[in-house]
C-alpha cells in the first residue's frame, strides 16, 4: 500500500465537522477501491485541506474521491520521514 495525499481548496471555509461527514458518507466509496483515510488537515481558515490516505496507488485515490463527489486540486503519492534534532528517519 501506498501514502497518497490528497490536496483541496474550499469554496467556502468548512470546519473539521463537515470534513468529517464529508468523509464518513463516503466511506463505501473508498472502501470499494481499498482506499482507507489516515487523517486530513485543515487550514485555519477552514478554506485548504490535505488529507493523507492509504491506498494501492493515487489513481483508487482519485476513483474513490470522484465517486464520493469530493472535489480535490491534486493527487500525489509521498514518503514520510519524521525530522528530529539533525537526523531524518524514513517511516516507510
């Protein structure tokens, strides 16, 4: 599996409660595509997002997105390294 990010510009600001029904009601949509949502991050003025899903590749990403009708700017697969002190450590 794969870390694949999901990148979204808002319309209008939403809170972390519609971000969170966004994604619960379109949980069979990504269960469909074995795309499992990790955690998302939300701007300060509720207007950006990333999310940061596990899946086989970006394009279940875009499938399952596009099928829940969530709209996204960019789609990416990443590393992840975890930065303390002088040192950097790849997590997978």
């Amino acid at each position: 599996m794969k870390l694949v990010i999901v990148e979204r510009t808002m319309p209008a600001p939403v809170t972390l409660e519609q971000l969170a029904g966004a994604a619960s009601s379109g949980s069979s949509c990504f269960e469909a595509h074995r795309v499992r949502l990790l955690r998302s991050l939300l701007s300060l003025d509720g207007t950006r997002v990333l999310c940061e899903y596990e899946a086989p590749d970006a394009e279940a990403v875009r499938q399952a997105n596009r099928k829940a009708g969530l709209t996204f700017d960019r789609v990416w697969t990443a590393d992840v390294y975890e930065h303390h002190a002088d040192t950097a450590t790849q997590l997978r």
